[in-house]
C-alpha cells in the first residue's frame, strides 16, 4: 500500500534547522548550562532514529496498530452546504480518530520510542488541555515507563475528566500552582524536575515549540498528518487541495499538516489562532497575529509580551490553545510569507462545534473548532472561490469540552 510506504518514509523531510537548530532568526537553545548536554544527547539520538529504517518500521508499525493511522480523510457535504459556495469541497482529517483522540499521540509515540533507545526509564510532561498528558500516559503504559505529568490548577479544573484519564492510565498528575496556572507554568515545572533528574528521565515536549531539537522532532513525528492527507486528497480529488486549515496553539498539528506542502505555492496554508474575547480586546492568545519576537520557554520566536519584554497573560475558551508561544518553524513561515495566520474568537470557535457538530455528527475539539469556525466565516465573508477544495485539519475530539459547550448550547 502507497500510504504505508510513505508513512515508514515518516522522518526524512526535507527542511531541515540550520546547525545552531534555527529557521531563519527563529530557534535556538535558550536554556540554562545544565540542560545543554540533555539537549545535545536528544539531538545526536534523534539524528541517528531518523536515518535508522529500524526505528521508522517500529513507530510506523505502532502507529498503524495501536494508533490508528492512517487516518481518514473524507469529505463532509452538509458542512459544506451551510457555507453556500458553489461547487466548493470540505474534507476533514480527522486526527480526532487516532487512539486517545488527539494528534498528540503521533508525536507522544514517538518521543517514547526515542526516550527507550536512549535508556530513560522516566517520563516527564507537560499538558494545557491534558490531551498530551493523557497520550504521553497511554505511551508509558504502552511502553512500560513511569509517568509524571506537570499540569496547571486553573488547567485541571477545566479538564477534569483528562486529569481521570491520566490517573487511571498509571501517571502521576502534578497540579502547578504558580502564576496563571496553565500551560506555561507547567512547561517550568517540567523543565525543573528534567534538571534534577536526567540521568532516568526524558522530557516529552508536547509541541513543536521549545529549544533545538524538539521543534524538528515534534514536527517530524506530526508530518504523518501532511503525508497522509497529500496522498489522500490526490486519490480522491486527483489534484491538490486549495486550501490547508488547522489551529495554532504551539503549532503541532498546524505544522504537521502543512509542511509536505510548504513547497506547493498553490495550496494555501492558513494557521488559525485563538482570539478570545477579541484580539482588540487584549484577552487572547493569538500570538503570531498580535505578538513580536522574543525569547520564551527555550527559545526565540514569536510571543505574547508587553512593552518592557514581559510575557502577557493569555486566554481561550480552548486550553490546548492558551498558551502566549508558538513554535519557531512557524515564525519562521510567517516571515517568509508562506503561512497566512488568522484568527477565531472564542464565539466562533463555539459556532464552528455547533455547526459540525449538528451538520455530520462529528464534536470536534474547541481547539479543532477554531478552525472549523474559521472557515464559516471566511465563506461568509465572500472570501472563498467557487470550486474551492478546503481541508480542515482536525486534530481533536470534542469529549473533553462537554461542560464547556453546554454552558453555551447552539444558538
Ligand atoms: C494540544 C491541542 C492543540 C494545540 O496544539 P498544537 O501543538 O498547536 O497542535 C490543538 N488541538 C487539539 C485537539 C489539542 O489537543
């Protein structure tokens, strides 16, 4: 099969970060002197599973087993209906298919298999909405390793039934009090226990964010999504697809999709980011539309910061978006211009669930609805060209937003 072909072909793309892992001025390794020799030693390891053809067999051979992969893309003709263009096509890929729901497992796999080869026999993570922490906790099931996973109060709280999931799957969930409570404090817990304990423990980073090397790791592991979907829509359709849409937060599932096209200069990338209450409002965490360069988390790229150069506090209705950095691969692209970034208030994200949810049966995740809502609105504005073949990148299930959509039914 054409599709398993490719997916063991899984880690050989092409763009690559330059030796000091940057793209373009974006990158880099901020960290203190202690984590340096961790981050090199993951950079040789993950240079060497990329060449090996063992190592792409066995996350191939996992991710088609116990994954799901591949997984769908299919069209979704009453979603379509309601943007009124003419002739125009919506495929989904439908990430929220893969066991436990979420791209993140794609990615979660994958590290697990690099941490096992590098001897680790502790995992550590962080999670925003608790989609990576519950894949990173089915993979040291699946793999045997102890679990800990770092995760903000406010976070918790909001993401009650993932947090049960973690624990029943054997991990220890780690509630981080300090500061807004979210994603970002919990990136810092993690980086503190990786420094006491790197002997047994590998840090599994969640998105394609952070130093050099886990924004070229990350983004490898998510380029299945891409691969797939390019000989997908090319079986269904015989052409590529007009446009490519998916949600920002760290910029995984975003970058996952789009980079097997980065170099198909008619299909057009769009990374749609949360804006919140309203991106004029200030209450928002659309980083790449509102945010300039800095250093973050490991890192040199765009953010959300204030006048004197210090982080702004963020907010989205979806968790897994709330979080003031991006990945530098994607400011990277926006600088060139080769990825468009728009945004989706929390209203029309809630508008987008509704709208599929009620159209094709499908409850996409509020961060997957940012998207979805996107593309509503973009129809409604007159925006999209008749005829247009639109995939929406859909990289979560909606299980975990239950309350939240409730407390906001379908107007
Ligand atoms: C975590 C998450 C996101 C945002 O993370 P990216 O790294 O930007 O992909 C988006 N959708 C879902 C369903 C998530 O769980």
């Amino acid at each position: 099969m054409v599709i398993d072909h490719v997916s063991r072909g899984a880690l050989l793309s092409s763009t690559l970060p330059d030796a000091r892992g940057r793209f373009g001025e974006f990158g880099g390794r901020y960290v203190p002197e202690g984590l340096m020799a961790a981050l090199l030693e993951l950079e040789q390891t993950y240079a060497l599973a990329r060449a090996d053809a063992q190592f792409r067999d066995e996350l191939h051979e996992l991710l088609r087993t116990r994954v799901g992969r591949p997984t769908l893309l299919h069209q979704v003709p009453r979603f379509a209906e309601l943007l009124a263009v003419t002739g125009v096509r919506v495929y989904l890929k439908r990430e929220d298919m893969t066991h436990t729901g979420a791209h993140k497992i794609n990615n979660a796999l994958g590290q697990g298999l690099l941490a096992k080869r590098m001897g680790k026999t502790r995992i550590i993570a962080e999670t925003g909405a608790g989609q990576h922490g519950v894949a990173v906790a089915t993979v040291c099931a699946m793999l045997g390793m102890t679990c800990v996973i770092y995760m903000g109060a406010h976070d918790m709280h909001r993401q009650a039934s993932n947090v049960m999931r973690m624990t029943l799957l054997g991990a220890e969930v780690r509630p981080v009090e300090t500061g807004s409570r979210r994603l970002k404090e919990a990136i810092s817990e993690s980086v503190r226990d990786w420094v006491s304990n790197l002997d047994t423990t590998h840090y599994l980073f969640g998105t394609s964010a952070g130093p050099a090397p886990y924004p070229l790791i990350v983004r490898d592991l998510q380029t299945v999504i891409g691969r797939e979907t390019r000989l997908q829509i090319l079986k269904s359709e015989g052409r590529l697809p007009d446009y490519l849409v998916a949600c920002v937060g760290g910029g995984s599932n975003a970058i996952g999709l789009f980079h097997p096209f980065i170099d198909e200069p008619d299909v057009r990338l769009i990374g749609v980011e949360a804006a919140g209450l309203g991106v004029e409002t200030g209450v928002h965490a659309a980083t790449l539309s509102a945010g300039s360069p800095g250093e973050m988390d490991g890192a040199y790229s765009y953010l959300l910061q204030d006048d004197d150069g210090q982080v702004t506090p963020t907010h989205s209705i979806a968790a897994g978006l709330d979080y003031p950095g991006v990945g530098p691969e994607l400011s990277y692209l926006k600088d060139i211009g080769r990825v468009t970034y728009r945004t989706a208030t929390d209203a029309v994200a809630l508008r987008g669930m509704h709208a599929l949810t009620r159209t094709e049966g499908i409850i996409p995740a509020l961060e997957s609805a940012h998207a979805v809502g996107y593309v509503l609105e973009l129809a409604e504005r007159g925006d999209l060209p008749a005829d247009s073949i639109v995939v929406l990148g859909l990289s979560g299930r909606g299980e975990k937003d239950l309350a939240i959509a409730a407390e906001r039914p379908a107007g």
